[in-house]
C-alpha cells in the first residue's frame, strides 16, 4: 500500500437530467480511492453502518482497496441525496443523514502510518490535523476543505492547513477562503497559510494548479453527454494522488514541474470519466489503457 | 491592405468596479480592426457621425488601419452605455443610440474588394451578406454575430452563415443557435450550416476551436486585473483572423492545424491585452514584442 485515503463513505441519491438512482456506493473517500487505485495501492479510512452492502466492498477489494480502516458500526451508512439542475451546474440538497458518520473518529490501523501519501477528504480540519498527525513522515499530505469549514472552522481550518503539501479545492472556495475574487491572487493568500501545491478545480472549465514552478491551466475534457458529475471532484484528486504516488514523487526533494502537471491532467482524466456514468459505475469496467489513451487525448487537444 | 473589417465603430460609456468612463472609442469593428493592425494592413468599413473625434481617427491610421471605407455622416456616432457586475461576468446596458449606425449600408471601397481576407462584426445578417457579395474571391471570410439575430433573424442569419469559413461566437449565442447546450454536440449542429471553423469563446474560460482537424482547448491568460471586459471578445477575433491573413491562410488550400491552433491563441492573447485597460487604451502603447511574449507566455502555461 502507499496511499491511505480518508473521508466519508456514503450511500447517494441522485437525479439528473439523465436519470435517477436511488441509492448509489458513494462518498469523497470511496471516489477518491477508485481512481487512485488505477495507479497506486490505496487503503482506506473510514466508517459504515450495519447496512453496508458486501457487494460495494467486494466491488473495492477487487480494484486492490485496502479496507483494514473501513470501520463497520451499529447503525447506516451516511446517506446523502440531490438534484441537479439542468445545466448540471448546481444542485440541492434534499436529504443528508450522517448517521454512523456523525461521531466519525478516524483511526489509522498501524500499518497506515509508515505511508508515505495521505489524502484527508473532506471533514472537520480538527480530525483532518488529527490524521495527520498520527503518520509518521509522510512524503506528501493533502486534502480537501468545502464552504462550511472555511465559514464555521476557519481558525481550525488554518491550523489544519499549515501543514499540508497539498491542497485541492473549487474556486468557490478558493474564493471564500483567499478572500479574493482573482484566482491568482487568490491563489498567492492561499499558498502563504502551508499548501505550496494548490489545485482549482473549475468543473466543466477544467483546472489551474499553482505551484512554485508558475501556474499550469489545464482544460476539462469535453465530454458529449455528462450522465451525473458527482464524484468528479473527488476522482480529480484521485487521479492527481494516484499518480504522484505511481511516480514516488517526494515533495522533500522538490517535485518536478512535468509530474505536477501530468498529475493535473490525470485528475482531468477521471474526473472526466466519473461524469460517463452514474455513481462509481465508469470505474466497473474502466481500465487503464482507456486512461492513457484520455491523457494522450489531452495533449492532442491542447497542443499548439 | 489585406483584412477588411466591417461592423460597429462607436462611443461607450461603461463603468466597472474598476472605474467609469462617460465617452470612449469603441464599437467591433474598432477593437477588431486594432488588434488585428498588429499583424496585417487592415481596412475598415464602418459609419460615424460629426462628433466623430480627429484624434480618434490619427489613433486608427497611427496603427496603419485603412479608413477609406469609414464613412462620417450628418449626425451623432453611435453610442452604447452599461454597468457591468462585481464579476463582471454580466453586464446591464443602459443607453443604446444607434444615431447614424441605425441606417448603416456598408459599401466596399474598390480597393477592398479584392483582398483576401473578410471579417464581418455584429450587424443585421442580411447586410453581412451583402458585403460578402461584393468581395472578389476572399481566401477566408468569417464573422460574429449575437442572440439577438439568432433569435430575430433565424432564417436571414442561417442564409448568411452558409457563405462563411469562419464563425466566432460565445458559448450562449452557440446554444441557441445549435439548440444544444452540450458545445461538442452544439459544434457540429454550427459546422454543418456552412463555417467548417468554428470558434467558441467562454471569457475567463477561454476558447475551443472546432474544425476538421478535432478541436483545441485553448485558456484564457489569467490576468491578475481585468479593468474592462469590453470588446475583449472582438479583439480575440481580430488576434485569431489578423495572425491568420500574417500566415497568409488559405482555406481553398485547407489551413493547417497549427496555423489555427496558434491563431487561437493569439485571440486569446488579444482579447487578454484588451481586458488590462479601460476601452481601446491598452493598444495605444501595447507592442509585437509584448503579444509575442505573451503569446510563449500560454505554451509555458499548458505545455505537460
């Protein structure tokens, strides 16, 4: 194993202009570690209830998941519904139960902690820090934030930040927490609190990640038809750890500027092939020829 | 003299949340015909009234732009006023007098109707193909046009398009007219009307090109201040046609994907230019040496 994942695991209810699913495997943690698994050994951390379905963690083992922190506990499994407006580009909520991830403590089974990539979802940054914490000397730290943390957890928050390599986030949020409008200079106030590496997520309108090296644009893959977006984030992240794990990239050392950026269009690559289907559904037959062969697809659209 | 520019030449008013300015030079045919000046000899057919200001002519002929086809009749100069949002990703107008532009009839000077490259702005249809009668046998003739045509003129604009190469629109006016919110879908629904180049530009999210070739996704620059959007959009149009009549482009010969692709780009740098100054004020001092800049400035932002 080399990366350990840690996030919410979840049972989704969704409806877009394309279909509706009741209920559907879901959840940061379960996106994130699916598309990673393309490229890396990943385990998880996280917790379900008693009405976990063993076909879904039959589904994670067999893309090589580590589930040794996938705690099972009395009680369901988070579960989370929305509807997504035509456009697809906003959606409401309409239910969100918590329930056995309400108290979620995570806990790193002791082989977890000699890892060296670590992706923290996106939870409380108390319990974010607190993960961190218990790895030993991780070669590269990153996660996630939403709205909610920045606004409610803010003091938290910047605790929590100062020690991350890396932080992926949308430009709402880059927004809310920089407090600038201008992504670059958003992206300036962001990079002083601790995340040297920091990854704007644009949806449809791809991504911008700014590191030392300069900023690097990278589009979205022009999909024909966009069955159900949610998780592509997540499988951004996915990809972009996975991939730096793949290649042992070692922020200790500097990370070079070529593998920073191919980890961007990777993150590119699977976000774009969550939105093929509902749910987790792409990543039952997706394989990693169909990958390589999207990213080669991304130099032939972007090159000039 | 080698593009002919045919469209608006008018006075604004705009306030951003950068500043206010009661009366500037603008109008399509006036950022097109700038940003174009940098790479070719440009003519351009336009109307203004008696309070056409000489200094606002010398400005023209100083960047080497033809003026045998702008025509100054009795009366005032078009006028446009609007507020655009904190955003600015929205604008309201306040003020439109059309003034001497209301009963523009654009005539060719002799001398234009044998060059070989044709750029028609935003007007009625019908008098865009009226103009592209009377060029002799243009190498490349493409345009812009807006909702309001598409909403208003269907049947006229769908007649006009058919004796085009080249299309520039923004993502709204491709959906309506496609009647596909999907821009893949939505570009092949634009290309079968008659412009097998097709340019779709998303603002701050940049641009895609559609041809025979695939398409390119091209970004915006990411400017650390966007003074004033105005014309941006225009002045991409003229980087795309003013660097492709400098290649000396021929669509009867099919144009090479390169050629394209980097005249994308140069839209791009345009429109950036555009955005750093109120009005046409940044192309009183901007510099060939600058766009080129720039314009290496965007492979160091996308290159993977």
């Amino acid at each position: 194993m080399s990366l350990v994942v840690v996030g919410s695991v979840a049972y989704d209810g969704v409806q877009t202009p394309h279909g509706q699913r009741e209920r559907m495997l879901g959840g940061a943690c379960t996106y994130v570690a699916l598309a990673a698994s393309y490229f890396t050994r990943v385990g998880v951390v996280g917790v379900v209830g008693e009405d976990f379905d063993p076909a879904d963690r039959r589904f994670l083992e067999e893309r090589g998941i580590d589930l040794a922190g996938l705690e099972q506990k009395p009680g369901k499994t988070f579960y989370w519904s929305g509807v997504y407006s035509e456009d697809m580009n906003d959606r409401v909520t309409l239910r969100t139960e918590l329930n056995v991830f309400g108290d979620f403590q995570p806990e790193l089974p002791p082989g977890y902690r000699r890892q060296p990539y670590l992706f923290l979802g996106n939870i409380q940054p108390e319990l974010q820090r607190r993960v961190r914490e218990q790895m030993e000397s991780p070669r590269l730290v990153g996660g996630d934030t939403m709205n909610y943390w920045i606004e409610s957890r803010r003091e938290a928050l910047l605790e929590t930040l100062a020690g991350w390599h890396v932080l992926l986030i949308n430009d709402s949020e880059a927004r809310l927490l920089s407090g600038e409008r201008n992504l670059r200079r958003a992206s300036e106030r962001i990079r002083s609190l601790g995340p040297r590496i920091l990854v704007i997520k644009r949806g449809e309108h791809g991504a911008v990640l700014f590191a030392d090296e300069g900023p690097f644009l990278a589009p979205a893959y022009p999909l024909d038809t966009v069955a159900d977006p949610t998780g592509a984030g997540d499988c951004f992240a996915g990809g972009f750890f996975g991939y730096l794990a793949e290649q042992g990239a070692d922020l200790r050392d500097g990370i070079e500027r070529r593998l920073l950026r191919r980890a961007v269009i990777y993150g590119s690559v699977m976000g774009s092939f969550c939105c093929e289907r509902f749910g987790v559904e792409r990543f039952r037959t997706l394989t990693r020829a169909e990958i390589d062969a999207r990213f080669k697809e991304f130099k032939e659209l972007t090159e000039f």
